[in-house]
C-alpha cells in the first residue's frame, strides 16, 4: 500500500506533465500597447465601430462605446444609464468642436495629444465636459510653461472659471512676478473684483512702489466706471497698504478715489506703518553675481557668492545643476536669470578634454532653484548668451570633439512663447573667449581682427571695422551708445589693460585710457554694468615673502569707471579671502531678493 501510494504522488496529469502544486503568473508587457494599436487601426479603418459622435457643426465620427466608456465618465454613464442614448446609435454633443473631438479621440486610442496654443483651450473644454482629468492636465501644463505678460491674465482667468487648482495659482504667480508688464494688457482690464483682489492681496508682488498697485486698480476702474466704483472701499482696503506710499503721492489722489479710501479706511482699521509687510518687489537688491567662485572651506566645490554693494552683505545662489561650469549666463530684461551649455567637472585633476553640455536652465526667484528649460540644439562651452527682439541668442562657444579643440560658428535661437531652441544663421568665423552684446535690436559680437554685427529680422551677419589694437579674451559692454571693449589678449599671448570705445551711430572706434592695473598681481577682470554705470570687478593675487615662505593671497576690488574724467576708482572690496574665484569666473548683475537668499556675512 505504501508503494502504491509513493506512486500516485509522482502520477502525471493526462498531458504528460508532472503535476505542481506552484502558479506561474506569466504577463506580456507588450500586451497593453499591443491591443491599443489594433483598436487604433481599427478606427481608423472603421471596423466594428458601434457609436457616432457629432459635435458642432455636424462633424461626425465613428467609434467604439467601450473605448469612449473606459477613458470617460461622461460616455460610461450615457452607455450605461437606460436612458435613451445608451440605445441610440447616434449622440450629439453641444459645445466641443471637431478638432477638439478628434484630438481626445486620438488620445483614447494612441495615449498621445498634440498641443498647439490654437487648440489648448478648446480641449482643455471637451476634457472638461468628458471628464478627462489626465487630459486636462496635460492642457494645463503646456498652459503653464507658455505663459507670457500677453496671456497669463486669459489663462487665469480661463483657470478660474474651470476652477482647475495648479493653473489658476501657476498663473496667478506668474501675473505677481510680472505684474507691471501685465497690468499694460487690455485682457486685465476683464478681471472680475474677486479676481483682481486675488492678485494684489498678496506679499509676492513684484513692485518696488506701492504706487503702481493704487495706478493699476484706478486703470481697472476706468474701464467700467459705473459698474465698478461701488467695489472700490473693498479693494482699496484690501489690496492697498498706504504705510508704504509716499505722503506727497497719498495728497495728489483726486477726490473721488480719496473718498474710497477714505471708506477703505473705515472699513480697515488704522494701519500701522511698522506692521505693514513690504512686497517681494521692494526688497529686491541690485547685486553682482559671481559664478565659478569656490568657498574656501569647500574644497573645489563651486559656490555663487552675490554681493550686496551698498549693505556690505553677501548672500549664496543655489548652484548650477550638475556642478556646470563656464556656462552662459543671461539677465534678461524682465531680470530672469539663465544659464547654458558648460560643462561639468571631471574627477581627473589632469583632464582639460571636457565634454560639453546642452542643459539650459532658468533661475527661480522665489524657490532659489534652477528649474529645466529645453535643452540647445548643440552642445557647447564658454557660449555666450544675448537678449534680442523678444527672443534670446546662443553664439558660438567651443567643443572637445574628433581631433580636439573645437570653436564653434553655430548660432540658436530660444523663443519663450514657443518653448523651443531653433538655429539661425551661423556666424561666418568660428569664435570662442568672444564677447556678444545687444542694442537697438542687433547684435554685436567681438572676437580680436573680427567685429560683426547681426540683424535677427533678415537673419544676416555682416562686417565692421575692427577694433585699433586687436584683442581676444576681452570684455564687452554697452554704455551709453557705445560698446567698450576693455583689455584682452594680444597676437604674441601678451595681456593689455587698453580701453577702446566704438560709437554705434558713428561707426567709430575711439582709444581710452588704460585701466590701470599691475601685471604682477597677475589680475582676471570682468566688466558689468551695475546701477547704469560701468564697473571692473578684478581678481588679484599677491605674492609675498615672510621668512623664505612664499605666501599668496587674493583681493577681489571693484572699480566704477567715470567717463567724463576717464578714470577708474575704486568702490569696494570684498570679504578677505570668503571664497577662491577661478581663472574662468564670470560676473552678472541682477536684483535679487534677499530673503529668498542663504546669507554668508
């Protein structure tokens, strides 16, 4: 018996095969991508359809129920109800369009939308109606990262009205941040007294007058007066901080306004000027910014040290991403920071072949981070990056690729609204340790014999005349219709101090007095123009002797330059020896808000 029972154990099952007591959960990754393309062939074939769905205009098409059921709410309740259209074999739907319709049909079927700022609205509105969240999501997003002071009070006001969270108060930061540009757009004079309240009411906007809030409400008003006076004591109470305007502006207020205020104040309470909070905008601080610094109890680790001229304070900006080094660096006219290309460091101590980056990156003001733009078409180091016409500008730069060292003629060209690097015209010289500067709608790029200028309305590079003493690795800014051009280095690898000057409208180079430097503190200086004057910022290192040891030690000076008396004097000195600034340190000048700032001293 117990040999008859061993045997029944190990008995196979009527196919052959041993029987086990373990399950095998076998799954196809494929399978989900697999069904979803052969739906979409058959849609598009229009095989086994079972539904007709017309939208305006009588548009038509033809679908299947369990496909619209599984992706909407809205179909899976109409299919599924009993009522009548569950039945039908036709259903009309009010209030989406054709292209609109076609757009979530192809999302149900393939997963994929295209976005376009003709069709995000109107999609967003089927997506709303079907119940579509992920769709409208995906709507919002791109709303969000297209936003510009032409559209963010429509987008906003759209956000409201659908009541979708994340876009709305994306929007409404946006409009904060950017506010004295957008108050000039006709869409905000169509702000409901809800929403304009919403804005004002609030520490984050970016005004460095009080004044501009009050100017903005009264141009609000003036476009329905009548509607609209009533709102006033509410707004005014609520939105204006009268502790922080100035008296002699608060007695110039016409008498009606002033009557609002004065019900404002009633309404309000006494204000106490020690209580009223300042906005972001009037804390912001004009500071020189230095990266590629290294802190000097951090090794190599780069830091970006911001100086606070007139307070004597320094504060730290978070980092490039990924350690970046020699990137290009923009301050657009809206004080947006930017950075681009570079590349990141190797942990050989022998190794100069860097691999250039594409990254591009933009700095958030409020978050003290860098937050990811698109990527340049082109990888490059040392680029420079220039503001022109709306959209901004990579020139040139150099690459480590095939036989080595590699300058770069490429140019491309970043445009906002449309999110997107696209390449212009290259330059008809390869440049690298170049300068590029922007005005009155051109560009203007600077390189030793070589001096072009570039037209980005015909998409056109041209020739003038060079600079009288030939340099490379000098510095570039504008001031006061010109373009200076300060030291460099010559063709026998000898450093100049020389100060050239060339009118724009006269197409004429004029010779300056040297900055006055010693070469023996082997000196790296870099040009800014900070509160509308021009300023060096220089490096120097001094080497001294204290009982046969050789000690080095750093100062970083500022000078302003005078340009009646064509002299330099210097304006201040940083901390001793707070932080290292490399041979390739680079300076820019933005206004930054301390309290959103790490300070160092």
């Amino acid at each position: 018996m117990a040999a008859s029972a061993d045997l029944s154990k190990s008995s196979p099952t009527p196919n052959g095969i041993p029987s086990s007591d373990t399950a095998s959960d076998a799954m196809d990754p494929f399978h989900a991508c697999s069904i979803l393309k052969q739906l979409k062939t058959m849609y598009d074939e229009g095989q086994l359809t079972d539904i007709v769905v017309e939208v305006d205009h009588g548009k038509t098409f033809s679908c299947h129920r369990n496909v619209l059921a599984a992706i909407s709410p809205y179909f899976r309740s109409m299919f599924t109800s009993g009522l009548t259209e569950s039945t039908q074999k036709e259903v009309r739907i009010v209030g989406v369009e054709a292209e609109s319709m076609d757009l979530v049909l192809n999302y149900a079927y393939t997963s994929r939308v295209v976005l376009t700022e003709a069709n995000v609205q109107a999609l967003f509105t089927a997506a709303s109606i079907f119940q579509i969240p992920s769709i409208q999501d995906q709507c919002a997003k791109y709303m969000i990262s297209h936003l510009d002071p032409q559209n963010s009070i429509g987008v906003f006001i759209f956000a409201d009205h659908y009541g979708h969270q994340e876009l709305g108060d994306r929007s409404k930061e946006y409009i904060r941040k950017k506010f004295l540009c957008v108050t000039k757009e006709q869409e905000f004079l169509q702000l409901t007294k809800d929403q304009l309240i919403s804005i004002l009411d609030s520490d984050d906007l970016n005004v460095d007058r009080e004044e501009h809030v009050y100017e903005s409400i009264v141009r609000w008003f003036e476009h329905e007066q009548n509607e609209r006076e009533v709102h006033l004591p509410e707004i005014f109470a609520k939105c204006i901080r009268f502790p922080l305007m100035e008296d002699t502006f608060i007695e110039k207020i016409p008498p009606q306004f002033a009557q609002a205020i004065a019900k404002s104040c009633v309404e309000k309470g006494p204000a106490s000027p020690n209580g009223c909070t300042q906005r972001l905008g009037m804390t912001a601080s004009e500071m020189i910014i230095c990266f590629d610094a290294a802190h000097k109890h951090s090794g190599k680790k780069q830091t970006v040290p911001c100086l606070d001229i007139f307070t004597g304070r320094v504060f730290k900006l978070c980092k490039p991403p990924n350690d970046l080094r020699e990137v290009g660096i923009l301050v657009s006219p809206d004080n947006d920071i930017y950075i681009a290309g570079g590349y990141r460091p190797s942990s050989s101590e022998v190794s100069i072949d860097h691999k250039a980056e594409n990254d591009f990156w933009m700095y958030d003001h409020s978050t003290n981070r860098w937050l990811s733009k698109p990527s340049l078409l082109r990888a490059r180091i040392g680029c420079k990056l220039v503001y022109c016409c709306g959209k901004m500008y990579a020139i040139g730069g150099r690459v480590y690729e095939g036989d080595g060292r590699n300058s770069l003629k490429s140019v491309e060209c970043y445009d906002s609204r449309e999110n997107r690097w696209t390449t212009v015209c290259a330059m008809p010289v390869a440049m690298e340790f170049h300068n590029a500067v922007e005005y009155k709608e051109k560009i203007y790029v600077l390189q030793g014999e070589f001096f072009l200028f570039y037209e980005p309305q015909k998409d056109y590079w041209g020739f003038l005349t060079p600079m009288t003493v030939p340099r490379i690795q000098g510095l570039a800014a504008v001031y006061k219709n010109s373009i200076y051009y300060i030291a460099g280095t010559c063709g026998n690898h000898q450093r100049m101090f020389t100060v050239e000057a060339y009118d724009i409208e006269l197409n004429k180079w004029t010779r300056k007095k040297d900055f006055p430097c010693d070469e023996s503190i082997n000196p790296y200086l870099k040009l800014v123009l900070f509160q509308n004057k021009l300023h060096l910022f220089v490096r120097a290192t001094q080497v001294t002797v204290e009982e046969h040891v050789f000690r080095t030690s750093r100062k970083n000076s500022l000078y302003q330059y005078d340009d009646i008396t064509d002299q330099w004097m210097k304006v201040y000195e940083t901390p001793d020896r707070l932080w290292d600034l490399g041979r390739h340190f680079e300076c820019a000048v933005a206004k930054l808000y301390p309290q959103c700032l790490q300070k160092v001293l």
